[in-house]
C-alpha cells in the first residue's frame, strides 16, 4: 500500500512540475519590477504571433521546449511585444509595443533583445545587453547564443 501511495506521489508531482507554465509579461512596467527584484535581465520578444513565420518557427522550435523553460526560469524575466494582425490588443498595450518597436530599432521579427531595465518616476529606461533572432539548431544552438550574450552584463 506504501508502495503505491509514494508512487501516487511521484507522478502527481511530476505532473504538477510539467504543468507548470512560463510566465511571458506584456506589461513592460510590471515585468522591469519583476527583474529588479529577482536580479534577472529581461529577455524581450518582439513578435508577430499570428503572422510570421520565423516567430512561429522560434516558437515551435525554442520557446516552448523544456530545456528553453528550465533556462528561462533561472536566467530571465520573460516579455513578450506582440505585433498581430489579426489578434485584438488594448490600446495600450499597442502604444507601449509601438514605443518600444521604436527606442529599440526593431526592423524586423522575431527579434529577442536583453536588457537591463529600472522604473525611473513611471518611466522604464533599459540598458542593452545584446540581441538575437531565430538561430538554426533548435535549443541547444539557440540558448548557446542566449547565455553568450548574457554573459556580457
């Protein structure tokens, strides 16, 4: 009967730790309270979610895997800034990706910038560390990239 009842156990907690989901800010405010407490630079996906095809791909192939979430949790704070065509947003949430579309030169998507960032009298300023986009190679390559650039700060 002890038998049964750790392994009851075993898989329940093994289940809860697999359902467990990043937590992606889309509130850049929020998000730079977030990495101020937690010491963690922001990683900042700038995407089109419904739309492009590199984004999807990133996705598919590096965000949402297990070795790329293990990462995240110990290493960033997760921001997305979606650019859809078809998804409906608030307006304020538009004019703050717009915003931030423009202070960091955004030409094309996905891009992945980290940064540092402080609230400073409601306003959030950012300190660059580097940027990415899609890497070839799925999580392994890609994550290799990520911790060169994080390495810089």
């Amino acid at each position: 009967m002890k038998k049964i009842f750790f392994v009851a156990v075993f898989f329940f907690g093994l289940n809860a730790t697999q359902a467990q989901e990043l937590k992606w800010y889309t509130d850049v405010k929020e998000a730079a309270a977030v990495g101020k407490k937690q010491k963690k630079p922001l990683m900042l996906f700038f995407t089109g979610s419904d739309w492009c095809g590199w984004c999807i791909r990133l996705q598919k192939e590096v965000l949402l895997t297990p070795e790329f979430k293990k990462w995240a949790k110990e290493k960033v704070v997760l921001v997305e800034l979606d650019y859809p065509r078809k998804n409906t947003q608030s307006d304020k949430i538009k004019q703050q990706n717009t915003e931030l579309q423009n202070a960091f030169g955004i030409q094309g998507y996905p891009t992945v910038h980290f940064a540092n960032a402080t609230n400073k009298d409601g306003k959030v300023d950012f300190q660059s560390i580097g940027k990415t986009g899609y890497v070839p190679g799925g999580p392994v390559a890609w994550l290799e990239v990520a911790n060169g650039i994080l390495s810089q700060k």
